[in-house]
C-alpha cells in the first residue's frame, strides 16, 4: 500500500515537471517569433521605408522592372561576400534578408552595404539592429554597382 502511494506521488511529480517543461517552452517559442514579428514589421518606432540612412547614396533612387541580369551578378555576390553572416530565409550572425527590399527603402540598403560602420552609429533604424545582433556588419568593400547588384537579387527574391 505505502509503495504504491509513492509510485503514484512519483508518477504525479515527474508528469507535472514535464507539463511544466513543455509548456514554458512552448511560450518562449510564441515569444520569440513574436518579437521577432515585431522587428520586421511596421511597429518600429520609425517609418522604415523612408529612412534613406547615412552614406554615399544620398539621391532618391527610381527603380524600374527586376533587372534579371543584375540580379543575377548580384546573387554571385552575395555567396561570395554575404553569406558568411546571412541567409535568405533564417537569421544567422545577421538578419534573415527575406522582405528586406519590402521593410528598407533602396537607399537605405545600398548605405548598409557600403557604409556599414557609420550606418550601425548613426542611423536610427541600423543602430537598432546592432542592439539586437551580437556581432556589427563588416564592410565587404564593394563598389556601388556591385551594391545595385544585390539590391537588385534582394528585390527579385522578394517579388517571386
Ligand atoms: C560579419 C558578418 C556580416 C557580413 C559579412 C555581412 N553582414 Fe549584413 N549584417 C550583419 C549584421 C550583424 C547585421 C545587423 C546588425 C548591424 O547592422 O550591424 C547586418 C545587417 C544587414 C542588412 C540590414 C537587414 C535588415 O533587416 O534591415 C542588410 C541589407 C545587409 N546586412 C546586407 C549585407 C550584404 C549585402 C552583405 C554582403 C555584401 C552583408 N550584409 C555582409 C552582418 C554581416
């Protein structure tokens, strides 16, 4: 009689850890993807798509139709300089760069790219970012076209 009161006092507290465990979990799983939401939608507290940030793009650029050419130049580039730190589709040292020519204006992305440095002191929008990655994005030195390269490969990935 008294074994059985243990093994069942036993079974109930092994249960409810578990319980406990799956649950609290599971809650910090709806947690992150919810700030995660949050990062790359429009509840920042600056309107991502007009900020143009700091650097050698200072006029307002007109893009036109996805250039296939471009982006195909531009997504050499980005395996050979960028993938080190990100991917299209999940966040690795840097952000997940899905949407990124939907949530940043053309500007912006092009001064990322070639002024990451000042952009991460400067820029309400990159010194944001930097608060939330461990590690500051590292200048790949590409010239500016190479910068309209990717850009261009970012905005056919994300009219697909
Ligand atoms: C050493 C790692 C590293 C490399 C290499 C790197 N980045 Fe980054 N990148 C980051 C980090 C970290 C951030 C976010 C924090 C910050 O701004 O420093 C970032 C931010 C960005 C953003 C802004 C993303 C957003 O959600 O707004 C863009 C765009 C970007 N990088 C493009 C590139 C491109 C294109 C290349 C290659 C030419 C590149 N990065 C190379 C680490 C890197």
């Amino acid at each position: 009689m008294r074994k059985t009161n243990i093994k069942l006092i036993l079974t109930v507290i092994v249960l409810s850890s578990v319980l406990f465990f799956t649950t609290r979990c599971s809650s910090d799983n709806t947690n992150n993807n919810a700030t995660d939401n949050a990062a790359s939608a429009s509840t920042e507290p600056f309107d991502t798509l007009k900020d143009i940030g700091v650097g050698p793009v200072t006029a307002t650029m007109t893009l036109g139709a996805i250039d296939n050419a471009l982006a195909d130049s531009g997504s050499k580039i980005f395996t050979a300089k960028c993938i080190a730190c990100h991917a299209i589709e999940k966040k690795i040292i840097g952000p997940a760069l899905s949407g990124v020519s939907k949530r940043r204006a053309p500007e912006w992305i092009m001064n990322q790219i070639l002024n990451p440095s000042e952009m991460a002191e400067k820029d309400p929008i990159a010194k944001d970012l930097l608060g939330r990655y461990i590690a500051q994005m590292a200048n790949q030195n590409l010239t500016q076209d190479e910068a309209r390269e990717v850009l261009e490969f970012f905005r056919r990935n994300d009219n697909k």
